[in-house]
C-alpha cells in the first residue's frame, strides 16, 4: 500500500498546491450533530439517495418538495400508518416520481428505521456511533435490513446525514488499486470490501484524517 503522504501530495499537484486542496476539502463528520437529526431526516435522505439513483438527480432535486408533502415529511409513524389506499395514491400522485418499487422502499425503510430505534433505544444514535473502523459493517446492515440501499445508494446516504465514512467513486477505487489493492472496478465480495476498509484504517492510523476527507483526497488524487 502506498503511504497516505503520497497520495496526499498527488492530489496536491492536481488541485494546484497544498493550499488549493485544503480549501477543496470538507468538513469531518460529526457524530453528535448525526445523533441529533430526526428520524424523518434519515428517511428523506434514504428516499434521496434511492430515487436519485439510476436517474437525472436534478429532476429529484427540483421535485423535492412534492416528495416532502407527499410523504407527509417523512414522518416515520405516518408512514408506517398509511392504509393501502393512500399508497395507491401515492404511486399515482404526478408531485413525485411514480416508480411503484422505490416508492414501497419508502414504507421498508420506515419500518427499519423503527425497528432499530427499538432494539436499540435511537436510530441516530446507532448510526452516530457506528465505529467508522467497519464502516462495511454499517453498509451491510444498510444493504440487508434496509430497502434498495446497497452499494453507493448506502454510502452515499451515510455522507449525507453527516457520519464520517468513505464513498466509493470511480476516482477512489482507481487511487486503491494504484495504491497497491487488487480490487475490481467494482468492489463488492467481502474480501474487496474488507481490503478496502483494512487500507482507509491503515491510511487513518498515518494521517489522523477523517475517512470523509481521506476519500475526498483519493478522489482528487486521480482526477484533475
């Protein structure tokens, strides 16, 4: 593996000195502001993540407000409360986009949102305090109890709402395998996952950077 320096100082020349690329950068996560959103917020940011994917993300973002009133705000009891006539007339409501299979995704995801707050007294807690030396451990459970949030939907969800992890682009996988990982394309298989969360710990052990910032980093390492 290639020292975390390297890869710092590639981005660097790439973004035109030390300085342009600190500007570049975003602020870590911060769990206690994680652990203070509402449920609603996460299920937005679920539903987000899933209708955007495979789409123009524009067109979700101009009709976010139809999705908002739509879904009653997200609230997650409401949701859990809606009556199969209300879905029917949600999956015809023209505010939103009328793809019957994320739309249910949203009822799933309400439901796991709960279920954990259950077993585990807060959602936003649980995901604030998720270590983010397993950050593949949180996205499987994402992938498996949750509804269409698998691969870059999940990670791209858990950078929303704040809590630090990585997000694998086509940019950072290129940086892992220049740096040494024999990865595919397209990591999926459990020893990929587990190689690629061994180099972001082995890289936060050298550099005492948030896996945000040190996939931010990667990224601009490879493009310009």
């Amino acid at each position: 593996m290639l020292k975390f320096e390297e890869i710092y100082l590639r981005a660097a020349e790439h973004k035109g000195g030390v300085n342009a690329l600190e500007m570049l950068l975003p602020e870590a996560g911060n769990p206690e502001s994680v652990a203070a959103l509402g449920e609603d917020r996460f299920l937005a940011e679920m539903t987000r993540c899933i209708f955007q994917a495979g789409f123009v993300w524009r067109v979700i973002d101009q009709k976010w407000q139809g999705f908002e009133d739509v879904f009653h705000g997200f609230e997650v009891n409401t949701i859990l409360g809606l009556q199969p006539e209300d879905w029917e007339e949600i999956c015809a409501d023209t505010r939103i986009v009328r793809n019957h299979q994320k739309i249910n995704s949203v009822r799933a995801n309400a439901r796991f949102i709960e279920d954990v707050a259950l077993e585990t007294g807060s959602f936003a807690r649980f995901i604030a305090d998720w270590p983010v030396s397993d950050l593949v451990g949180l996205l499987e459970l994402l992938k498996k109890r949750g509804a269409r949030l698998g691969g870059n939907t999940g990670q791209r969800f858990l950078r929303n709402v704040g809590k630090e992890s990585f997000y694998l682009g086509k940019d950072v996988i290129r940086c892992l395998q220049n740096s040494g990982l024999a990865i595919k394309d397209n990591p999926t298989s459990k020893r990929e996952l587990a190689a690629i969360q061994q180099a972001f710990n082995q890289w936060h052990e050298e550099s005492k950077r948030s896996y945000t910032v040190m996939s931010k980093i990667a990224a601009y390492s490879i493009s310009s």
